[in-house]
C-alpha cells in the first residue's frame, strides 16, 4: 500500500493521507520532529483562507489549530498545512517559482462558496503568480455516490452555475471550473480521481459514519 506522493518536484513535500496515517492518532503523536510546524484549519465548512507565518506557533508544541478558516497558505519554510478528509476533498497548492504553498478543504459547503478561489488569493497576496500554481486534488467521494437531496441539488446547482447529473453532485467539477476561472492553466491542475467510498484504504463519511479521517499535507524544505 503506497500513499500519494503529490508535486513530485524538489524543495516540497506533499502527500495526500490514507488512513495508516490518521487525524487523531497524528495529533496524539506529533511532537516537535524535526522542528518542524504543522498547521490545521478548524474546517468549518467556510471559505475563509488564512496566510500562516512561523511566528504564529508556539517553540515548545510546533503545532496549531487555526480557528474559523478551512484554507492555509505559507511562504514559510519547516510548516507544514494539514487538512483532515473522509470524503471531502483535500486540495493541495504549490507555486514552485515564489515557494509559496497551500491547503484546503473543499467539501460542498466550502466549494458552493469558492474555497480554491480563497486560497488562490492570498497565494497571491503573498507573491504567487497565477499562472505558476500546481494544484492537485486527493482522494474525495466520486459523483457517482454523492446523491443529494433535490433541494440541496437545486441550490447548489443554482449558486455555482454548473450543470450535474440529476441528483449527485461532482465537487471536482466544480471546483475545476473555478480555478480555471481564476487563472490557473487546465494543465496545472491534477485530480488524483481515487473515491474515498469505493476504496477502503480510505476513510469515508459516507460508507460507514466514521468519525476518523485521514490527513494530507504540504510544506517546504
Ligand atoms: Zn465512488
């Protein structure tokens, strides 16, 4: 069993978490490896992005949980942005010319209101260019086992104004047409297409209620 390495480039390291490498078993565990910071978003299924600096961490627990967000982005070398997912979707952001990297988390909450296109912002605020971001989404639920309920399919359909087969809903969809809308080439974005239901290696909301989730994270060198 192998994990998914993502941006297989130097100077990053990303991975996209499967469920030996577990949410709460990681935060039992994590002490200061490596000097190394790890940042969390709360995730609370909004669209606030928030730019994360050494700074911010305490020297003595090199971890955080940061409030009311559900994306993180960082110039910063040694921090690592974690996202936790059962069937969300765990996006991970790396502009390889500025060094700038990013995390979110893209359920449909946070994807009806734009989350990549938060994230991508404040990658720019702190210098990226556009056109320069890598972007790969991991392991999610696939359309096919998303059903919804017809008013929550007719809104979303609604407010993100992009078309779905009656009455699942495809999150990468939409969440393609949004970066591409916000300028990332269609070559730079990658969808790893593993569904978290169907593949048992991953934890799923969905397939059993589970309250454990697997973690994905990027961070620099
Ligand atoms: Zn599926």
């Amino acid at each position: 069993m192998s994990t998914i390495i993502a941006f297989p480039a130097n100077n990053v390291i990303a991975e996209f978490g499967y469920n030996q490498l577990e949410y709460n078993d990681f935060l039992k565990s994590f002490s200061k490896r490596n000097r190394n910071f790890f940042a969390f978003s709360e995730q609370v299924h909004g669209n606030n992005v928030l730019i994360v600096k050494s700074s911010d961490f305490d020297e003595n627990s090199g971890f955080r949980i940061f409030k009311n967000v559900d994306g993180l982005v960082t110039k910063g070398k040694n921090i690592f942005l974690g996202v936790k997912t059962a069937d969300c979707i765990p996006i991970l952001f790396f502009e390889p010319e500025k060094k700038i990297i990013g995390v979110a988390h893209a359920g449909r909450e946070g994807t009806r209101m734009n989350i990549v296109k938060s994230t991508v912002q404040k990658m720019v605020v702190i210098g990226a260019k556009i056109y320069s971001i890598l972007i790969e989404m991991g392991p999610a639920i696939c359309q096919k086992h998303y059903e919804v309920n017809q008013k929550i399919f007719q809104q979303f359909v609604l407010e993100t104004g992009i078309p779905q087969k009656e009455w699942q809903i495809d999150l990468k969809k939409v969440i393609l047409s949004q970066l591409i809308k916000e300028g990332i080439p269609e070559r730079n974005i990658i969808d790893h297409k593993i569904c978290t239901l169907e593949n048992e290696k991953y934890f799923s909301y969905r397939r059993n209620k589970t309250s454990r989730r697997q973690i994905s994270f990027v961070g620099l060198k």
